[in-house]
C-alpha cells in the first residue's frame, strides 16, 4: 500500500512545538492560515496527524488527499529528447 499524500489547512499559525509534534510536514503560511503537507503511511497515521493537531488545540478548516505523484519520465524510460 502506498503513503497517502495530504494537505491540511488550519487557522492560524502554528507554533514550532506543535510543528515538531506533527512530524515531517511541509509549512506554508498565508495571512491567518498555516497549510501542512505531508504523507502518513495509511488512514490511520493521517487520523494521528488529526488527533496531534486537536491536542494542539488548533482548528482544521479544510483536508484533503493530494494525487499520487506521476513516475519521474527518466525511470520509466520515456524519451524526453
């Protein structure tokens, strides 16, 4: 089974203790909104990721799961040229 990829927006921005608490996410934070992305291994780890994020005491305004990232064209053995 393969990682699932997400992105999660919540209000605000979110502190460098909760930041090291949710693990490796990537952070972008626009206004009064942080947006985490990131991968967990199956809908379980993503339900952790949601649960640190409640005990954090921030709110999650919107989720979703990103597309599954296409093959790099140079491992498939396309031609590019």
């Amino acid at each position: 089974m393969s990682a699932i990829t997400f992105e999660i927006r919540v209000e605000g921005v979110v502190d460098e203790e909760s930041l090291a608490d949710l693990g490796d996410v990537s952070v972008t934070t626009m206004a009064a909104t942080t947006v985490l992305t990131g991968a967990a291994a199956d809908q379980a780890a993503l339900l952790g990721v949601l649960s640190r994020l409640r005990a954090h005491g921030l709110v999650v305004t919107e989720m979703h799961r990103l597309p599954a990232a296409a093959p790099d064209a140079e491992s498939s053995g396309a031609d590019t040229a």
